[in-house]
C-alpha cells in the first residue's frame, strides 16, 4: 500500500505550472485533432489521393489522431487538477493507448522512409512488387508491431505508472528492477535507435540517387546548363524534406529516450517531475506537426482542403503564390515520392533492325521520379548488353520517339 501511494505521490510544484501545462496540452490536442481530421477528410474525399504510398500518410494520420484524442484530455483534466485522478486502471488504458498510438506513428515514419527508398532507389522492381495487399500487409504488421510493446507491461514486463506532476502515465523506467530496465532498453533500441539509423540510411541513398541521376540526365542532355539545374534543385528539395523529417523524428522522441536511458544507467534520482514531464508534452506535440509535413505541405492536399473545407479557400492562394508550396515543395512530394503509374507508361520498346536490335525511349518528362525511371531502363540495356541478351546497337545514343 505505501508503495502504490508513494507512486501517486503529488509532487510539491506551483498550481501555475500545472495551468500552464493544461493550456499547453489543450492547444495540442485541439490542433492534432483537426489537422490529422483534414488530413482523413482530404483523403477520403478525393480519390486521386488514394494512391498506394498515401496510405502510409492516411495511417500516420489515423494514429496520431488516436494519441491525440486519448491522450490530451485525460492529461488536461489531471492538469487542473493537478494530480491524477481516474485511478489505476484509468493510468493503465492511459499508458498503454499513449504508448500504442505512440509507436505506430514512429514506426510509421519508418515504414514512410522505406517505402520513399525503395520508389526512388528501385522504381521498376517496386511498381512491379506493388500492390495495395502488400501496403495492406505493411500497415497491419506496423499496428501488430506496437501493440506487442504496448501490450508488454500489461503482462508483467514492466509496468504502467505516473510520471512526472502525476497528471500523466508512461511505462516504469524509474524502477531499477531488471524487467523494467530490460524493457526501457529493448523499447528504446527497437522503436527509436534502429529505426533512426534506418531512417538516416534510406534518406542518405535516396539524396546520392537523386544526384546520380541528375548527373546522368546532365550528361545525356543536350542542354546541359539546364540539365545542371534540374539536378541541383531536385537535389535540395529532397535533402530540405529529409532533414525537416529526421529533425522533426529526433525532437519528438529524442528527449524521452534521453531520460529513459538516464534512469536506465542508475541515475533516476537526478530526473525531476519538471524533467521527466516536458519529454510527454514535446512527444505529444508531433501530432501537430506530422500532418503538415506528410500531407498539409502536398498541393493536392491543400487544394482538396481548399474545395472542400469552408474557410480554407486560403490554402488555394498560398498554392498559387507560392508560399508553403514554395518552401517546402510539394511538387517534389509528388515527383519523387509518389508511385504515379504514368511514370511507367513510358516503356522500354524494341525493334530488330537486320543484326541490330535498336532500343527506343520514350521522351522523359522533367520531373525527378521520370528521370529516375529513364535512368534505371538504361541500367537494364547496359545490364542486358553485358550479359549478351542484346546485341550493341551504334544507334542506341540516337534514338528517340
């Protein structure tokens, strides 16, 4: 008994700090509920939204939604009250939906990551392996994926507790027993160290893909000032939107796996409520901001929302001016990491000319994913003529449709 009163314990801190933090998480929630309920909206009212890597966004949305309706009303209403108050199994659903939605929003970020790699790395052999069971199968693996960490304290491996000003609940990595430390550990290196070093690994290949195919498509090209340009601006443009989203992934998470491994390493008594609180309040603000990166920053979004919603005619004159569209380029969301099927449209054609097969490519259009499927059909030519499967042709450099 004294131990469960011990971890309800009310910390001594001014009532003010408790206020501020309410109108802090009341802002989030308000916000991550409405931006991730556009962002659905947007979604399932217009169908040319409905591609296949969209539904990596439409997830993330979903989740974050889910963190942010569970989570900042019960830590709101605990903030007035300045201690918390639904009881112990109200902590329990508390953590465990926190930490559920949590995780699939950080894995989700991976999976986006993956599925970006695999589209501008490997064009040909994805749109071939594409298919929406095989988005399907990735999302359900992502949910059953967090809902086994999730679930884990529940079961004994670990457990749910009060953190910080005791008006909100997370997983016991205070405690020095060996399940909790082997769970703060294990969580922290599954769902944010290895995903991070994946995240950084397919946005690193995916940049040094880019500028290979925009030296290429400078080399090829006749007009090779233009050419030039190209390849630096569509350089720039993924290197911004990566490093907005490898920020963005390291601020949110970044400082609760620092207390955690804190307390892990023996040093929990050095953490305070005020320490151990702002890590839940920074990690519950990325329902803010993952809409506005995956899909408020996409034209088609906006201009969705722009139709749709009463009152975001707006977003339609910030798309035509230039303003978000500008800065964040949302023209490169949809050339680089979208699997439009019209990209593939341009095949590879052949017609046997005496001994000589002579190769014919269509006209690339000037967009980073059309250069990137031009450049991998050469790689297939060069590939079949090495192996001897199709005979040299002095026209090949010629040929045009």
């Amino acid at each position: 008994m004294e131990s469960q009163q011990q971890i309800y314990k009310r910390p001594d801190v001014p009532d003010y700090v408790h206020y501020i933090i309410a109108f802090i998480i009341l802002i989030i929630g308000t916000l991550g509920v409405t931006g991730n309920t556009l962002v659905m909206f947007a979604f399932y009212s217009n169908k040319k939204l409905r591609s296949l890597p969209n539904y990596f966004i439409m997830n993330l949305a979903l989740s974050d939604f889910l963190m942010a309706i569970t989570q900042s009303p019960m830590f709101f209403i605990n903030s007035l009250y300045k201690e918390w108050i639904f009881g112990e199994l109200g902590c329990k659903i508390y953590a465990f939906c926190g930490a559920l939605f949590g995780i699939t929003s950080m894995i989700n970020l991976l999976a986006i990551s993956i599925d970006r790699y695999l589209v501008i790395t490997k064009p040909l052999q994805t749109i071939q392996r594409n298919s929406k069971r095989r988005i399907s199968l990735a999302i359900i693996s992502i949910w059953l994926y967090s809902l086994a960490w999730s679930l884990a304290p529940l079961i004994g491996w670990s457990s749910y507790i009060p953190e910080g000003l005791m008006t909100s609940c997370t997983w016991n990595y205070v405690s020095p027993s060996p399940a909790n430390r082997s769970y703060t550990m294990m969580l922290c290196c599954f769902v944010f160290f290895i995903p991070l070093a994946i995240i950084l690994y397919c946005y690193l290949f995916m940049f040094l893909s880019v500028r290979k195919v925009g030296r290429d498509l400078e080399r090829l090209s006749q007009k090779s000032g233009f050419g030039k340009q190209q390849s630096m601006r569509s350089e720039w443009k993924l290197a911004k939107i990566a490093a907005v989203v490898i920020v963005v992934y390291v601020l949110s998470w970044a400082p609760y796996a620092c207390i955690t491994l804190v307390a892990w390493a023996g040093y929990a008594n050095i953490l305070t409520p005020y320490s151990k609180t702002l890590p839940a309040i920074i990690a519950k603000a990325s329902t803010i901001y993952n809409p506005f990166i995956y899909a408020i920053a996409h034209n088609k979004y906006r201009a969705t929302l722009a139709e749709k919603v009463p009152g975001l005619s707006f977003l339609s004159r910030v798309q035509k001016n230039g303003g978000l569209a500008s800065s964040t380029n949302s023209d490169t969301l949809d050339s680089n990491f979208s699997r439009q099927p019209s990209v593939y449209t341009n095949k590879l054609h052949t017609t046997t000319d005496n001994s000589c097969t002579m190769v014919l490519y269509n006209r690339p259009r000037v967009h980073v994913q059309s250069q990137i499927a031009m450049h991998s059909r050469m790689d297939l030519h060069q590939s079949l003529l090495q192996s001897g499967k199709l005979p040299t042709c002095p026209l090949i450099n010629h040929c045009k449709t």
